[in-house]
C-alpha cells in the first residue's frame, strides 16, 4: 500500500481538523478517510492485515526433506533434487529446497557465469584438461577431462598426473567412442602444442597422424567451458564418490564408467547442426598406430645405441662394425621400440 502520512488523520482525530478538511488535503473522498480515520483509531497504523503473512501453506514434509536432505552438505542444488528422488523417494522443487536451506543458512550458491555460443557441429572443438583435486583420500590426483563444446558431452578419467601420455590415453578413450574430432583446445605448455624448435611428442604427433589441429590456449579463461565442468565435477563427483566409499584410483575409475554414462544422459544435449568426427583410418587399430615418435640415434661399433641413459643392444649384421651412421628408433606410447638401419627392421622390445 502506498505510504501516507498520519498528521492529518491525527489532526482529525484529535479534533484539530474536520473530516472533510482532512480528506481535501489528503485528496481522498471523505468516505475513504472516515474509513481509514476509523483503521488508525483502531490498530494505529495503515498496514494491511495480511502483511507479514505467507498465502502459501507450509510443507508438512519440509523437516522431514531438509533431514534427508543434510547428508548430501556438500553438493549443489540441483544434484542434492536428484539424489533425494532417486536414493530417497522424496521429490522437491529446487528452488523450494534452496530457499529453504538458504534460510537455515546451510549452504551457499556460487554466481553464474555467461556463457560464449558453443559451438555448431559435435566434434568440432575438444577441450581437454587436468583437474587436480583430493577426489578421493588424502592424496591429490588428476581428473584427465575432455568436454565437447557443442553438446557437454564429456569424457573422465583419473591418473596420477597429467602427463603426455594420459592425455594421449584420454585422447583415445575419446576417438575410439566417437571418432576422430576436428580439433583440440588446450592448455599452450609444450606436452599439448609442437613449439618452433621443439621436438613432438606423442600427444603432438598422434593429432598429427590423425589430421587433428590443436588451438592453445593462453588462460583459464581462454577454455572456460571445461574449467566450469571442472568444478561441476568436484561438487557433484566428489562427495558423492565420499558418499558411496571409493577411495582408491581403480575403484575411482571402475565407478567412473557408470558415472560418466548418468553425466552425459543427465547434461548431453544435441549439437545445432550434426556431427563433425571422422572415421578411425583402417590402419589405426591401437593407439600405438598413431601415438609414437621417432628420434634419430648414433650406432655404436658394439651395435648398440643410447636411450634414456640406457644401452640397447641390436643383433650385429655381420661381423665388422657397423659403419659410423645414423639409425631412425621408433617409441611407441606404449614402450615399443623399433629400430630402422640400412631397410632393416630391428624390433628391439
């Protein structure tokens, strides 16, 4: 109700004023200031009765919800909603329920951040990223992520650091179930990107085999999207791997199979054109057809060459030296090594 002020009510009613007089300067007709003459004589004040009242009917069930609700502390809103329908049979509306806890004071809610427009086609941009975080015990370890930039679709894994070769491992897990994307954003340190005048790696040559380009980035900022999913993954994956008992990095992985799979049933949506993978080529049966590099050794006059402090020795072609020459050594990710002098094929181990 529009404020009013009491001074010509009160000159009325303490007979100062007329109560014609009063309705001409309040500008009201003088059956509404008899009326609310009468209201402050009664109560005092203007307020309308219902003022500091609910139109809604209290939940009989609100205690009952907020108690189910307690031993998901921790997660968000929205994950805490499906975790009382499908573990606990209680259905609730989301913001009733963070209204709720907002007033116990229980919890808070992190400000959103705008979003840039995705991309068109599935495939098209890959972001790839590290999440270090206490996932599960005492000990940080590393949530090697990917996530479409069209549909959120991701992929999970947990290793120990991240390194080439659980990127390239990630990278894979990623082809093998969709294909082969256009390309991948990622950090600008040298394992993700071939710097001038640096030497490849597996990760840098297995997208080049495969005709994948990769975009640096130069800021967390720059790969938003996955950093987001990052921290969506640590309030959802977190207490809820806590909340189910897994607390080593093989029971971490095996839970991840089932989880990722609820994910993208849960935040997956379809990209606004199609589908931008191609093909696995014929010939890329394993990863080690495509992640592999290959450096350029000295052959000794014992038919050895020098690897990562390491003497590896290759079966002599005859019985004389091998003449002062260059040999190609090729290391898969996997530990393969193979040898080339000369056309012949040495498969070292």
């Amino acid at each position: 109700m529009k404020k009013h002020s009491l001074k010509p009510y009160l000159a009325a009613i303490e007979q100062k004023l007329s109560n014609r007089a009063a309705a001409r300067l309040l500008n009201l007709p003088k059956t509404t200031a008899r009326r609310r003459l009468r209201k402050i004589k009664a109560t005092g004040n203007l307020d309308h009765g219902n003022k500091g009242k609910q139109n809604r009917k209290p939940n009989p069930d609100k205690a009952r919800i907020l108690t189910a609700a307690a031993k998901y502390e921790g997660f968000g809103i929205s994950h805490a909603c499906e975790l009382l329908e499908s573990r606990d049979g209680i259905s609730v509306n989301r913001e009733t329920l963070r209204r709720w806890l907002a007033r116990s004071e229980s919890r808070k809610t992190s400000k959103q951040r705008q979003r840039r427009e995705p991309r068109a086609n599935f495939g098209e941009l890959l972001q790839i990223d590290g999440s270090f975080e206490r996932w599960f015990g005492a000990e940080k370890t590393c949530l090697m992520h990917i996530v479409d930039d069209a549909t959120n679709t991701a992929e999970m894994h947990f290793d120990d650091q991240e390194t080439i070769v659980s990127a390239c491992n990630a990278a894979w897990r990623w082809i093998t179930a969709y294909g082969v994307p256009q390309s991948f954003y990622a950090d600008g340190r040298n394992m993700y990107h071939l710097i001038a005048g640096g030497e490849a790696n597996f990760f840098t040559n297995m997208c080049d085999n495969l005709g994948i380009r990769v975009i640096p980035a130069h800021s967390p900022q720059a790969k938003g999207r996955v950093e987001r999913w990052n921290g969506i993954q640590q309030r959802r994956l977190i207490p809820l791997m806590k909340l189910d008992g897994v607390n080593d990095m093989a029971d971490a992985n095996k839970y991840l199979e089932k989880y990722v799979v609820e994910h993208n049933k849960r935040f997956a949506k379809r990209a606004r054109e199609g589908d931008a993978h191609r093909l696995l080529p014929e010939w890329a049966k394993d990863i080690d057809d495509v992640s592999f590099i290959v450096i350029e050794r000295q052959l000794n006059n014992d038919w050895t060459f020098s690897y990562k402090g390491e003497k590896i020795q290759l079966p002599p072609q005859s019985v004389y030296p091998p003449a002062k020459s260059k040999i190609q050594v090729k290391i898969t990710i996997s530990g393969k090594i193979t040898a080339y002098y000369r056309g012949a094929i040495f498969n070292v181990r």
